[in-house]
C-alpha cells in the first residue's frame, strides 16, 4: 500500500516508540523505528527520511540533531523533538519543531504533516531542475501576524513578536475571517480563546483550510483548560500548534516564531520551484509546463515514487467550454480563455503540485505524495472555484462561464506516464 511520507521515530522507549508508529502507520506513513542513536544515524544515513522523530531525548538521543545536521546525506532531513530534557537546548532551538511534553500520539501526526508536506517541496525541486541547486535564501522582510483576541484574560501584547512584526487585530472569528480573506497575506495567525469557544475555533480554522490560497497558513492557537479530545479536534481542523493559554508567553513566542520560519523555507522553496519554468520547460506568463517537460517529469517522478512506495495522482481537467468559445468566437478568443485559466489553475494549486497544459482545452495535474481520494476532494474545490468565477475574453460580449470536468487517476504498478494520464483522461466526470 503507497505510503504519504517515510518517518524514523529515535526512542529508547520501546512501547512509547510503538504506540506512536502504530498511528503514523494508520495515517499511511512508513515508520523505521530505532532505540539506539548511532544505529539511527547509520540508518538514516542510508536511507534518508522525510521526518526524523526524536523522543525522550537525553545525551546521545539528543546530540543526535547535530551529528544528522552534519552529514551531507540527512542534512536536509526535517527534525522533530518530543517529551525531551532537551527541550531548551541548542540542539532542541535548531529542531524544525519541539513537541509539547505530552503530546498525543495522534496529535503528533497532525502536527508534523508540515513537515512532510516540506519533504515534498524539497523532493520537487530536485525533480524538476537538478541543476537549479537549493532553495534561495529566505525571506528578510517583517513577519506578519494577525492576533484574534477571544479571551480577555490571556490577551498577548502588541510587541510579541518584536517591534518589526506586523501585529493586526480581530475581536472576532466572523471579522478575522474577513481581514483573512481580504488581499493581505499573513504568515501567521495567532488565537487567544477560551474553550467555550473551542467550535467556532476549529469552524473558522476547517474553513481557512478549505480555501484555496489560505490552506498553508499557520495557526496558532492558545486555549486553557483544554483537553486532550479538543486538542485533536484543532489539530485536526488544520491547527499548526496547539497551548495551553497558562503557558509562559515565552513559549508561545518560540512557538510562533518557529512556524513563522518554517513559513520563510516554505516561501523560499518556492521561489526556487517557480525559477524552474521557463521558456524552455513551459509557459512562464501562464505559469504551467509544456506537455514535453510533463512526460519527462512523470518518468522521474514514478520512478521515485516506486522506488519508495510513495502515493502519486494525476488529474486530467477538460474545459468544454474551451471548445465552445472556439467555434463561437475563433481560435483567438480559446487561447485568451485557455490562459486565464492556465494562470487560475497555478495559483490554487500547491506549489508543490505541478500543472501542465496539453491543448487550450486540457490540463493535467500532478499531486506527488498525495492519495487519489484526497486529489479529488483537491480538484473539485478548485473546480468549484472556477465554476463560480467569470472570465472576460476580448471580443466576446458576455461573461464566459465554465463547467471543468476533473478525472483523477492514481498510480498503480508498472504505470509508464501515459499509462497513468490516459486513466486520468478516462475518469473524467
């Protein structure tokens, strides 16, 4: 069965180690589970990881981040920390995340799939321009923060995240969603709330998840006297960090600042993805690939996903209208149409995710690490926002609407790349 990512869980605690692959195993990830630290790092050395999972780390366990930093082969492994002395160590500060003590198992799978999601990224950038090295530096401009503050007793102040920072505010979760989907861009929305409110806490954050151009932004949310079933329930709506509001402030800050980093390498990556399309492996203006850079692409990338038996999809979007607006109003007109929609397509997409355009009436999609189930659920949102928009085309006097059907078609054994894309083409409804 195609696994989401690969995971090595480090614990000398054998039980603990089970119980918690037990549940990374359920969400589809292949879990290596290791006791000893140098048997970890020999391991991993091997087979590098999208995730390395450090629990209870003392001594070796945790100087085990530094040695992984160190080598060339799992440098860029993402690392986590849980349940450790460690937990204000330098080591622990150069982790991609610390772990509450006593977090969840469950909890624990929600609150890395970033994590795994910046494997991807990473895995991409690789995949489409070898030659393009790493991702460029990150970001250096102010973060900005919007503040949603429900609870009067646990009102953070204006400076928390520095004099440089950006600080909104919304008194509401009906005015933040507003300030949200509005034409700022924030890294970071940080939620003070008491837990009476815990249902419309984990409403608007299923719904800021749900949009299209909103689902990578982290939450942060501060909630006391919260329990372990609400904690999973924000988890699961998408929260990136779950406190309790009796935390230090301390905590919070370093919280915040973390997810706005991980925010600054997500942003990095993908400049560097968007370097990979140019003039030679697609349509830069439009911001999807040529079919000739696809098929290349496809052979690498089912290549590596069998290699590691990873999930892949593909999706086949046909736009009749496309064909209609060529009869009606000429061949000038469809391209104009097809364009628009080219430049839609790319923007509600993943950056990990890659589009390419066959003709003026046909797009593929491919979601790497990605089930067919959920590309699915992906790709109706998407059409769904397509349906609902109208697009002006010179020429033609009227609002042009479209209808996209979607076919989606995941990777089965022996797939070649046209294999996979005719079945994508064949699901279309």
């Amino acid at each position: 069965m195609a696994n989401l990512g690969n995971i090595c869980i480090v614990c000398p605690d054998q039980e603990r180690s089970r119980v918690v692959a037990a549940y990374f195993e359920h969400a589809r990830y292949h879990v290596d589970v290791q006791t000893n630290p140098d048997a970890a790092l020999a391991a991993m050395s091997t087979d590098a990881p999208d995730v390395a999972l450090i629990i209870d780390p003392k001594g070796a366990e945790g100087a085990l981040l530094r040695r992984l930093r160190e080598l060339p082969e799992t440098a860029n492994v993402s690392i986590a920390f849980a349940d450790g002395e460690t937990a204000h160590t330098a080591e622990a500060h150069a982790a991609d995340d610390v772990l509450p003590a006593g977090i969840d198992a469950d909890a624990m799978v929600f609150r890395l799939q970033p994590l795994f999601r910046l494997a991807t990224m990473k895995s991409e950038l690789r995949l489409r321009a070898r030659d393009l090295g790493t991702a460029g530096p990150s970001p250096t401009g102010p973060a900005r923060a919007l503040y949603i503050g429900l609870n009067p007793d646990t009102t953070l102040a204006a400076d928390f995240l520095g004099d440089d920072a950006v600080w909104e505010s919304a008194t509401s979760t009906a005015e933040a969603e507003i300030i949200l989907t509005g034409p700022g861009m924030f890294d970071l929305v940080v939620v003070d709330a008491p837990v009476v409110l815990l249902d419309s806490v984990v409403g608007l954050c299923r719904d800021m998840r749900d949009n299209s151009r909103l689902f990578n932004l982290p939450f942060l949310v501060r909630m006391p006297g919260l329990d372990k079933a609400g904690a999973r329930d924000l988890y699961r709506a998408g929260v990136s960090r779950v406190l309790d509001a009796s935390d230090a402030p301390e905590t919070a800050q370093g919280e915040a600042r973390s997810l706005i980093a991980l925010q600054n390498r997500r942003a990095a990556l993908r400049d560097s993805l968007r370097r990979t399309l140019t003039e030679a492996t697609g349509h830069p203006r439009q911001a999807v690939y040529t079919e000739e850079f696809l098929h290349a692409y496809l052979e690498r990338r089912i290549a590596l996903a069998v290699r590691q038996n990873r999930a892949l999809s593909v999706v086949h979007l046909h736009l009749p209208e496309a064909v209609s607006l060529r009869d009606e109003a000429g061949p000038a007109a469809c391209a104009v149409l097809s364009e628009q929609l080219a430049r839609w397509l790319a923007r509600l997409i993943r950056v990990e995710d890659l589009a390419a355009r066959l003709t003026d009436s046909d797009f593929i999609v491919v979601l790497p690490d990605t089930l067919p189930s959920e590309a699915q659920v992906v790709m109706n949102r998407i059409a769904g926002v397509l349906t609902f928009t109208d697009f002006a085309v010179p020429e033609v006097y009227r609002p042009v609407k479209i209808w996209p059907l979607v076919g989606v078609a995941g990777l089965e054994p022996g797939d070649a790349p046209g294999d996979i894309l005719n079945r994508a083409r064949a699901n279309l409804n």
